[in-house]
C-alpha cells in the first residue's frame, strides 16, 4: 500500500527534484550562475510579466528564470523543502535572519502604522524595531509574555486611542530566556485588529525551536520567519534567513526581496539543502544532550536560576501555552550564576569544549553572556524588566557528548 503523503524529513532528499533531467545526478547540481538566457523573446516577456505582477499565472505555470537576484533553481528547491515543515505553501530564503526580519517588516508597515511586538527578542531585531522603523515612521508598542489578552489592548488603547496595529511580532520561545508566548492569543489580536480592508498580520520568529518542535501557522500564525543561520542550517559555515506562509503572502515579500536585494546566493541554497537533509536527527539530538546539561545545571549550588522549557511546572501559566504549541523543549538553556558579571565571565572564561561565540544552533556547542553581547543594544530598563541580568549565561547545545559537556560545565563552576 503506497502512502499518500510522506513526512518532511522524508522528502528532504527528493522534493521537487528529478534526477532524470540532470544527467541521473542524486544530488542536485549547483546553479552558479547570475544570469539564465531565454529559448525566445516572448518567453522572455512571459517571465518578465509574471516576475513584475503585471498578470497573473495561467494554470499550473510556474516562473521562469531570469536572473539570480529574482530566482535560482537552487534558491527555489531550498524553499519548496523548507515549506514542507511548516505546512506553508511557499518560502523564501534572504541573505541574513535580519534581511528576512527587515524584508518582511518593510512589505507590511507604512509611514504612520503601529507593530505591535513581543519581547524579548533578538538583539538585532530589538535595535530594528526601536531605532530603524522610526526613521520611516512605523510607530511601536512592547509587551511581554506576562500581559494577557486583555492587558494587551489596554495596553494599546493607552498609546494609541482608537488605532490598531497593522503587523504583530512575536519571538517565541524568546531570546534569551525561553519566555513563551501565546501564538493563539496572538491571532485573536489580530483578527480583531482590522483598518478598512487592510488585515492586520501576525508573523512568528521560530528560531528557537522550529521547524521541528513548533509549527506556528497551524496555530494562526500568518507568517513564520527563520534566522536560517540557526538551526535549518546548523553548520555555523553560512548565513541565511527564511519566511514560510501563504503563497499571496510569500508573493509581496519576495517582490521585496528583488528590489531589496536580500535574497540568498545559490552556493548558500545549495549548502541549506544539504542542512534540511539532517535538520530533524540533529535538533532531536541536540534536544536530549539540553535536557541532560539543564538537569546538571539546575542541580549546581552556584547557579541561581535556570531558564529551560523542560523546566516548566505545571501551575506556570507558561507550561500551558507550551503544551498547546510546543513539541519539544529544544536545546537552549540560560541561566543565572550565584554573583554578577563578574562571575558569568569567569564561568565563560573557563569553559572548554564550547565555543565562546554568539548564534547558535550548530553543531558545536556554544555560550554566551546575551547582556553585553547579542543584547548589549536592548536599554538597560528592558534587560532588567525581561530578565537579560548581569549573570545570565546562555549556551546552545550541539552534538557533542552531553557527559563531556556536562564535565566542562563543572570545571568551569570551579573557578567561580
């Protein structure tokens, strides 16, 4: 009996791709190319017409190839395969997370419109929303994880008096500390946030845990954003961003990407397929080695604090929100050590076997101090207010042996 449909890791290695017409190649071949020829002018005006919107496609037409900015068979393989993780129809791939971040976030917002975030989020994107829209005129309004439903829109009837926002983001599971927050209440703030005929979107940063362990558009998400870097990629040797959603939605983003620039080269295509093939045997790894290092940790006299999804009891209002979206905890762990500064670089400064770099989701483990790193733009009243202390440590956990991971995590607490 044939299956009718195959689980994503199962296509990761054939989706989309017939060896037949690349002379029986497994694997497809990289496209390095900048420019594709036409076989006549008028198909060239065909793609060209399609490319612009100047029409619409006839049934079962898809894009030709233009020109690597626009499109690459290997930029499109990678994003016909990473949809299928999330149930999207269609993907696109950028240069960077925060060339996905900014792309997407400059084909919604206007002069004069209201993002509505989440936070804590990426450094990046934190410098992004506070310093950047506002020099196009894109108002904002902050809350956490711990506002309701209700203290949102309080919240919003305070700032802005009978407005509503027009795009809503979210990081969830947020960096650095693991905050959740409610995907589902989420997109009842923006139903219900509607300004003529423009509907209000909401977008997720799934870095943290997906595509594997949280599928936000299957719990009303619009829009599903990737630093691609992380996890997709997971071989710390390329940058990339992504966003999954519907086709009409993907559509005005990628119009974007082709002015903007920001769309991701072939060579780094090419390397991300090769990163989907493994994506979910590494992350199930990576999760099982956090949940054994968290346990360690959080059992350490000189550690104050542990921030880990594994972690969470079942009278936490979180645990309830991660039960209804969540499949798994990941492999992120944060955590605060007995002291200040001075003792986290301490810790890090004696940590082998983890890299002491930012990013994370690789094959390495790697640590970091998000308050004068990846976090050191967010003001110092968010970092107190979301918890990014002084003696906050975040590690990644990659694929190394936990128990040796574990023992470099003890010797490093003997020298604070």
């Amino acid at each position: 009996m044939q299956k009718k449909s195959y689980a994503p890791e199962s296509l990761m290695m054939s989706y989309g791709y017939n060896a037949s017409e690349h002379q029986g190649a497994v694997k497809c071949p990289l496209f390095q190319t900048s420019t594709f020829s036409f076989n006549s002018a008028r198909e060239g005006k065909s793609f060209f017409e399609l490319a612009y919107g100047l029409r619409k496609p006839d049934k079962g037409e898809e894009p030709g190839m233009i020109y690597s900015r626009v499109n690459n068979p290997n930029l499109e393989l990678a994003e016909q395969r990473l949809k299928l993780w999330d149930g999207g129809e269609d993907a696109a791939f950028f240069a960077s997370g925060m060339a996905a971040i900014s792309t997407m976030m400059f084909t919604f917002l206007r002069p004069g419109d209201i993002l509505l975030f989440g936070s804590p989020v990426y450094g990046g994107t934190d410098h992004f929303i506070h310093h950047v829209l506002p020099q196009f005129g894109v108002r904002t309004l902050m809350f956490t994880s711990e506002e309701t439903e209700d203290d949102i829109r309080a919240l919003l009837h305070a700032k802005y008096p009978g407005e509503v926002p027009s795009f809503i983001y979210v990081e969830t599971p947020g960096n650095p500390v693991n905050n959740l927050i409610d995907i589902e209440m989420c997109s009842r703030l923006s139903e219900s946030f509607v300004s003529g005929d423009k509907k209000c979107l909401l977008a997720v940063d799934n870095t943290f845990l997906g595509p594997v362990f949280q599928h936000p558009l299957k719990v009303g998400a619009d829009l599903v954003v990737y630093s691609a870097t992380k996890f997709i990629s997971g071989h710390s040797d390329l940058i990339a961003g992504a966003c999954v959603g519907s086709k009409n939605i993907i559509a005005g983003i990628k119009a974007m990407r082709t002015f903007l620039g920001s769309m991701l080269d072939p060579h780094s295509s090419w390397l991300v397929m090769r990163s989907l093939e493994t994506l979910k045997i590494r992350m199930e790894r990576q999760a099982l080695s956090a949940i054994k290092v968290a346990e360690y940790v959080r059992n350490h006299p000189k550690v104050e604090t542990v921030h880990f999804l594994g972690f969470l009891e079942e009278s936490d209002a979180q645990k309830k929100v991660f039960d209804k979206q969540c499949d798994g905890t990941g492999s992120m762990i944060s955590f605060t050590i007995s002291g200040g500064e001075a003792e986290a670089f301490r810790f890090l400064d004696n940590l082998s076997l983890f890299k002491l770099a930012v990013s994370l989701g690789s094959t390495e483990s790697l640590a970091e101090h998000p308050a004068t790193m990846t976090h050191i733009d967010v003001s110092a009243e968010d970092r107190q207010r979301l918890g990014i202390h002084p003696n906050l440590v975040r590690l990644s956990i990659g694929l190394e042996d936990p128990g040796d991971l574990i023992a470099a995590i003890e010797e490093a607490f003997n020298h604070v």
